[in-house]
C-alpha cells in the first residue's frame, strides 16, 4: 500500500488483505482498531495482540478509563503510515499484529469480571500470541498476570508508575486499583526480588520488598536508572506495566490520580527503547482517562507508549527467532 491509497482505502480495520503493512488510509476516517491493524478474534499465526479492557470500578478517585482503549485507539490512527522512531524494527511491517477487540464482560456483575479477564488473556496466550492490554484502570493488570502466571510461573513486573499500588488488602473481594500489586505479591504470581517499579512518588509503609526506583532516582540520572532496571529484571520472563500516571500531569492529565513530579514523556520513552532486549512477554497501558484529558495529550501519550510497548516485545521475539 502507498499513500495514493487514502484516496480509495477506508476501513483498513476491517478490509486489509494480510495483518503486515503499514496503513496510508484517511486518519481521521473509517472504523478504529489499533495502529489500523485487523481487528479480528482469529489468532492463528499471531504474534501480538492488542486488546482493550475498558474496565474502570475499581478506581479510588476519578473515574473515566473505560473509555481508555478507544481514546488509544483513535489517537494511535496519527502513526501507522510510518515506522517508530528510535528503532531499527517496524512490528507493524515485520511481525503479526491484530487488533483482539475488547474483553467482555458483565458490567453489573463486578465479581465476575477479574475471571472473564484472565480467561480472556489465557486465550490468547494459549494461542502462542503475546498480548498487550489497553486500560482501564490499574487493577486490570492483575487478573491478566495470573494468566501469564499460568503460563510462565512468577513473572517479573516492570511497573512504571506514580503509586506502589502495594496498599494492603486481605479480602479477596475487594477489586482496588491500589491494592492489586499486594494480592499477587502475597499470591507469589510476580517474582519480587526480580520486579522493579519505576517513577514511584507516594509512600507506602510496607512495600513488600520489591525494589524501586523513585522519581527523583529517575531524575538524578536516567542512565543509572536504566542500568539498574537491567540488571534487577536480567534475562527474566517481564511483564511491563505502565500506569500512564508515572509520566507528569503536565505530560498527561487524563488520569484518575495524577501526581506532580513525574516522568516526562522523552524521559519515558527513551527508557523503554534503552531496555530493548529485556525479555519482555507483555504488557499493558492503563489508567488513560478520556474525560479530563482536556487536551488529548494523554491519549497520545498512551497510545505512543503502547506502540513503544509493541517494539520492546517483537524485538524480544526476534531475539528468540534468532536463536
Ligand atoms: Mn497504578
Ligand atoms: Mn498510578
């Protein structure tokens, strides 16, 4: 395809003849899907899912991130016509990416939903495709981790993000965004001493050992921070958890919870791209709030951060390829 080809393509999402190839069709016409891959339930032969959980009951203050995995959606239409800058791999060209569509789930059932998520997950792990999810809020990542759990015993947990999210929590009923990241280390699903979190400005008393890099860490120097994320994860199954609230208000407002201080967008994204090679096997963007991302900026910023998301785990799989 070329860009002649906005003049009579529309609905890539739907009407691309394979899953490789960059999209030239209108921006800001035709259906949604992710980066204008296929959007489809078939995965034979996939590499990559992309899928949506616009779930967000489970948030303490602001709520709005159901409507995340469409704003990311729409706001990753501006990239498909070009490779991501600052790599040497396009996933959109070289690799297998679909568009999975959203979980489903019973909105006036909350109890249920954790279930129908992993279930979700498992599928498409179970189908020899990665997944990476669109939030939602942040309790999401936890019942997708139990299903990569499954497949892969603990993982390590990449988190970049504001708040530890290790408040304690004793009762298995309660679905808190703040509080997911106790439960799995307490369930023995993330591998603790091998996790990190990344951009942390909130205090919890008890952060249950898991090392961390807090924001003025990352300030101080970046490169360290890099170097030390490195050698925390080693060569470990990771599962990289991005909490859009780790990047500054300034750089993304549309969050429930933001906190002042934090990343900036440049400083994020040259992070991830410092980590290729890490062994990445999923991951996910959460807590995108359409409703008072007043300018779109966040939106943008999620939908870049899942497209750099996409890179550190096809790079990962070229590596595996390789070998
Ligand atoms: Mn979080
Ligand atoms: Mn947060």
């Amino acid at each position: 395809m070329a860009l002649s080809d906005a003049a009579r393509e529309v609905d890539d999402a739907f009407t691309r003849p394979d899953k490789r190839g960059a999209s030239f069709e209108n921006a800001f016409g035709g259906a949604l899907s992710f980066m204008r891959r296929t959007y489809t339930k078939d995965l034979r032969g996939v590499d990559l899912a992309i899928t949506g959980v616009p779930f967000d009951q489970a948030v303490t203050h602001r709520p709005g991130t159901r409507f995340g995995p469409r704003a990311i959606r729409e706001a990753s239409t501006l990239q498909p016509c070009d490779p991501p800058f600052g790599w040497d791999i396009d996933p959109l060209t070289d690799f297998d990416l679909i568009d999975y569509g959203d979980v489903a789930f019973d909105y006036g059932d909350t109890r249920s939903f954790p279930g129908a998520l992993t279930a979700h997950i498992r599928g498409i792990l179970g189908a020899g495709a990665g997944s990476v999810a669109l939030g939602g809020d942040h309790y999401v990542t936890y019942p997708i981790l139990k299903a990569y759990a499954e497949k892969f015993g603990p993982v390590s947990l990449l988190q970049f993000d504001a708040h530890p999210d290790t408040w304690p929590d004793d009762d298995p009923n309660r679905i808190d965004h703040g509080t997911m990241f106790y439960k799995a280390v307490k369930e023995g699903i993330i591998d603790v001493a091998h996790s990190v979190q990344v951009g942390i400005r909130t205090v919890v008393e008890d952060n249950l050992g898991v090392p961390t890099l807090y924001a003025p860490d990352v300030h101080a120097s970046p490169e360290a921070a890099i170097a030390k994320i490195k050698e925390i994860l080693g060569d470990r199954p990771t599962y990289l958890t991005f909490d859009i609230d780790a990047l500054d208000p300034a750089f993304a407002p549309g969050t429930g919870t933001p906190v002042s201080g934090g990343l900036s967008s440049a400083q994020a994204f040259m992070m991830l791209r410092a980590l290729k090679g890490i062994n990445m096997v999923g991951g996910d963007v959460v807590e995108v709030s359409p409703p008072y991302d007043t300018t779109g900026a966040t939106a943008i910023a999620g939908a870049h951060m899942a497209m750099e998301l996409c890179c550190l785990f096809c790079w990962n799989l070229r590596e595996k390829r390789n070998v």
